[in-house]
C-alpha cells in the first residue's frame, strides 16, 4: 500500500478577480521527497503556494498536508508546516534572534526552549555572529536566511519554500542548497518554487511545471530532459525578423529530429532558434548551411545535450526569467 | 488559554517596536502638545467656557482626541505588518487566529497610557488642576483608554480593507477629524448652529470628553460615563469580530 502524500493537492482553481491564477492544477510530494514547482513569472507558483500554507483559500479543489485538510484543519496543517515565502517575512525591528524566539514562542515553545531552539537555527544558519543585531541592519542573503530559520523553528515535516534562493549570491545559494539537502537526509519532505533550473535539477527528485496556472508536464527532471529528444541546437540571430525565415528554411530538413518528434521553435525575446538535432553534428552542419542559403544572420550556435532550460524554453515558449 | 499566551507574546513583540522607535511616540505627542499650547494661548481667550477656566475645559477634549489618534497607530502598524509579509509568517503558524489584532491594540493602549502622562504632565505645566477625586481622575483615564481601545479595532478593520500603510493612515484620519472637530473637545456645543449641535451633542467623543471632564474637574457627570463606556464596549462588540473575520480570510 503506497503511503498517503505529504502534500496532495486536486483541482485547485484560484482567481483573482479576471484573473485565473490557477486554473485546475494537481500535485502530490511523497513523504521525504523534493518537489520543485517551477514556472514563468505569473504562472501561479506563489498562489499555489499560500493555498498549500493555508493562507489562500482555493475558489475550488482540495489541498492536503501531512493528512489534515488546508480548509477544515488548517490549524494542523500550521503546526506541520513551515513556510518561506518568496519575500522574506522577518521583522526588522526585532534581532536576528529575537525573530526566532517570536516565532519558537508562538510555536507554543518555552521561552527556554524557544531560545535553545534559535540559538542553534542560528548556529546552522551562519547568523551566529550576527544573532543580536537588528535586522533592519542585514543584508538580503541574511533576511532570506533568517526567514528560512524562520520556517524550521517549528521542526516542520513539510518545508515550502517559494523561491528561496533569488536573489542570493552564488555561494549562499549553495549553502542553502546543502541546508535543505541536510533537511530531506532527515526525512523532512520539500516542496519548493523556483525559477533556477539547476536548482530544481540538484535538488527536486520531481519536477511540475506550471504556466498559466495549468500544469504542463511533471516528471523526474531526466524523464523531462529525455522527452526532448537528443540533442539540442541553439542558435542566436542576429535580426529578430528572420526568425520566422529561418523556421520556414529548416521546414525543408528531413533529417532534424524523427517524424512526429518535437520541432524547430523560435523564441524572439532572446532571437534564439532552438533546433532539436537527432543527427548531432551532422545536423548542425546541414542548419547552417540551410540558414545561410536562406541569408539568416547567425550570431552565435552552439550544440548541446538538453538541459532544463531547454525542456522549460519548449514546453512554455519563454525563458525561465521572462515575463 | 492559547490565545493570552499569544496575545501577551504578540504584545509584547509591538512593545518592543515602540521602544526602537522613540521618533514616531515623539511626534504622537507632539501633535497634543502642540495643540494645547495653541488652543490654551492662542484661540483660548476668544472661547468663553462659563464655570470652568479654559484649560481645564480643554484638557479632557485633548486626552480623548489624543487616545483616538494613538488608536490610528493601529492601523498603520497593522498596514505595516501585511507588508512586510509579517502577517503571512504570523498566519502560517498554528497561533490563537486573534492574537495577532489584540496584540496590536492591546500594545497601541499601553503606548497611550503614557501618552495620557505626557499630556497630563504638560497640562499641568500651563495651568490645568483636577479638581476632582482620585477615584474620578482614574475612572476618566480608563474611560479615555477604553475609548481609543475601542476605536483600535475599528483602525484594525480600515487596515485590514485598505492594506497599505499611508492609505490606512489617510482613512483612519478621515474618521478620526470630523469626530474630534465637530465635538465639544475644543469648544462648547452651545457656539455650533441648532442643526450640527443635534450631532455635536450625542456622538461618543463628546460624551467620553464630557464624562472625562466631569470627573476630573468634580462637576457632575450624570450618564455620561455610562454612555461613553456603551458607545465603547458597542463599537468593540462591532468592530473586534469584524477585524477578526476579515482577518481569517485575509
Ligand atoms: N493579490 C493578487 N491580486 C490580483 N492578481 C494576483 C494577485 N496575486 C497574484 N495575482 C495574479 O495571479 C497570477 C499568478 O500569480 P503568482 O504570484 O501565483 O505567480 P508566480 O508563479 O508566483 O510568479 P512569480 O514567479 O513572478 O513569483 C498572476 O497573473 C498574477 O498577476
Ligand atoms: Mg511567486
């Protein structure tokens, strides 16, 4: 018998006023896994999100954490959960730890647990040094941190975090990748939103990805990557108007990828034609020679195995960061 | 049980905002005190206030008005507070669904009772004496406090609705004036044209600056303490279930 999900989620329909932030979306995270959402902006990651934390209730659909149902028993749902949400909910007024004790407090810690408890969210956190200064006075990779130890005082089963790590530095990212890493080796299930594909590759067994509030294709990200097919032809022009040319000349190429496999896109926002080549080299060799004969200006191409980017650019026709 | 726990926690959490930041209790009094100087020297001689001297007629109308507008802060720490995301963090927890709110008005009372200190202390100084018990004094300070208490819940709804920190600000203004104006805190109702007076007379600022005055000038308060705690516990009967709801659905 499969155990019951640690977040399950059905047909969750959210509006905002015109418009539809979710428009029917399911999700299931397995107990100790990772689950990376990901998705353009505005595609309902955040709304999706606060529905799971209980802060949003669903216009239609039913969302379960750790077994309790995020309407009727949302209180157990608070006390299964811990949130980080995209902007980081910390008090500026209050220290570092001080912010932590709030939080423990009103976990239903004791004052002296609840300082036991920050004092060693801190410890982990790298925060220990700045544990009693205001945070008014940190800089943004600490807030996010903070917020982060913010969302664990209450030792959660289910972490959601809603783009964590935008807007931290390279090696603060690591960090806080190695955190959850430590966090799911205990058992504590993740369900994260994120726009860094390679953050969703290192971390999330599972990937969902959403647009427009539906989603559009779910898998581990290799099973993702492989639905593409081989190899991967990325092409800049240098004139966003030959873009449909271009498509129009590699039409024509037999040997681009089999029959009935994934076609030739063109994305105007970067100028960039991707190409998904089953002749590897060899199909490079005919794209270039089929673009020049219809006069397209290439910038830059270059030949590659698809990565999530790619999978993300097919399926949703924009790039990760693009609105 | 858990909901003091929290409120006392969420208490205090704002009463440690109020400490760092001295400037904003700065210009709350300032605001009182600039407006006893004014009303005491400058439009003072022209208001006649038969049986009592000007500044112990004024006084009480200062109090009163000074409790509601530290009410107002309500409001805008609130504002302040689904902002800055604090309240998502606050409503993620598995805490008592009114501590958030009481804390909030219960942390902008404590804040006014020492605004009413100030005030006092700064009356006495230009010339105001209670001529009144003890026992009166006190009852007026808890009937101004429980006025601006009330009045917290009612900034807490126009929080709630508008969620934005100077919009908060301006709508709890915009109930806040024509009460205080149009009421006999500054002047006698008896100076305001027949048709104004019939308000004038019967809304709650003047009914609590009335009972305040009463009882820390000695003269007799008659119903009006009883009204002005009405009008407060009816406005909290009204006020603190309705932030509550719009809290939870937030
Ligand atoms: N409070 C709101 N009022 C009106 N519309 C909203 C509100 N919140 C979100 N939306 C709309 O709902 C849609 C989904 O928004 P959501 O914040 O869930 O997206 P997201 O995937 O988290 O985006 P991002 O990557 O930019 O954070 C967007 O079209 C957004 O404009
Ligand atoms: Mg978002």
């Amino acid at each position: 018998m499969a155990a019951t999900p640690a977040v399950e989620a059905l047909g969750l329909v959210k509006h905002y006023g015109a418009v539809r932030a979710l428009d029917g979306v399911d999700l299931s995270v397995e107990e100790g896994t990772v689950l990376g959402l990901l998705g353009p902006n505005g595609a309902g990651k955040t709304t999706l999100v606060r529905i799971i934390a209980t802060l949003l209730v669903p216009d239609a659909g039913t969302a379960r954490v750790a077994g309790h149902d995020v309407r009727s028993e949302a209180r157990a749902v608070r006390a299964a959960i811990g949130l980080a949400g995209q902007f980081a909910a910390v008090d500026a007024l209050l220290s570092g730890r001080e912010n932590l004790v709030l939080v423990g407090r009103l976990y239903g810690l004791s004052a002296r647990q609840a300082a036991l408890r920050a004092e060693s969210l801190l410890e982990r956190l790298g925060l220990a040094d700045a544990a009693d200064r205001l945070v008014r006075g940190y800089s943004g990779g600490m807030r996010r941190r903070l917020d982060l130890g913010a969302s664990l005082v209450g030792r959660p089963s289910v972490l959601i975090l809603d783009e964590p790590t935008t807007g931290l530095d390279p090696r603060t990212r690591i960090e806080l990748w190695e955190i959850v890493e430590g966090l799911v080796r205990d058992g504590t299930t993740v369900l994260l939103t994120t726009q860094y594909l390679e953050e969703a590759d290192r971390l999330a067994g599972r990937i969902v990805l959403i647009d427009n509030g539906l989603t559009i294709a779910e898998g581990t990200p290799d099973e993702l990557k492989e639905r593409l097919g081989a190899d991967v032809i990325d092409a800049r022009l240098r004139h966003v108007d030959q873009g449909e040319i271009a498509l129009a000349a590699l039409a024509s190429l037999a040997t681009l990828s089999p029959p009935g496999g994934p076609a030739p896109t063109w994305h105007a926002e970067g100028r960039r034609l991707r190409i998904p080549s089953a002749g590897g080299a060899a199909t490079l060799l005919e794209t270039l020679r089929a673009l020049d004969a219809a006069g397209i200006e290439i910038e830059d191409i270059s030949l590659h195995r698809p990565s999530l980017e790619d999978v993300f650019l097919t399926l949703t026709g924009r790039g990760a960061g693009d609105a | 049980m858990r909901a003091v726990t929290d409120t006392a926690i969420v208490t205090h959490r704002n009463i440690r905002h109020l400490v760092r930041t001295p400037q904003l209790l700065v210009f709350a009094t300032i605001q009182p005190v600039m407006f006893t100087l004014l009303f005491v020297y400058v439009f003072g001689g022209a208001i006649r206030t038969p049986g009592l001297e000007y500044v112990n007629y004024l006084l009480p109308g200062i109090l009163t008005q000074t409790t509601l507008f530290g009410g107002t802060a309500t409001a805008v720490g609130l504002a302040q507070d689904l902002n800055e995301g604090m309240i998502d963090r606050f409503r993620s927890l598995p805490m008592a669904r009114s501590a958030v709110l009481a804390g909030r008005t219960l942390a902008d009372a404590i804040r006014n009772v020492f605004v009413i200190g100030l005030i006092v202390g700064v009356g006495t100084a230009v010339g105001f004496r209670f001529h009144g018990s003890v026992g009166g004094a006190l009852a007026a300070f808890g009937i101004a406090l429980l006025f601006g208490y009330a009045f917290s819940w009612v900034f807490a709804v126009v929080a709630l609705i508008v969620r934005q920190v100077e919009g908060a600000q301006v709508a709890s203004l915009l109930i806040v004036f024509p009460l205080v104006f149009a009421s006999s805190a500054f002047v006698p109702v008896a100076s305001m044209p027949g048709w104004l007076q019939v308000f004038t007379r019967h809304q709650p600022v003047s009914v609590t600056v009335g009972s305040v005055r009463a009882l820390t000038q000695g003269t007799s308060a008659g119903t009006l303490p009883l009204t002005s705690v009405a009008w407060s516990l009816g406005i909290l009967a009204l006020a603190a279930p309705l932030a509550v709801t719009l809290y939870r659905r937030l």
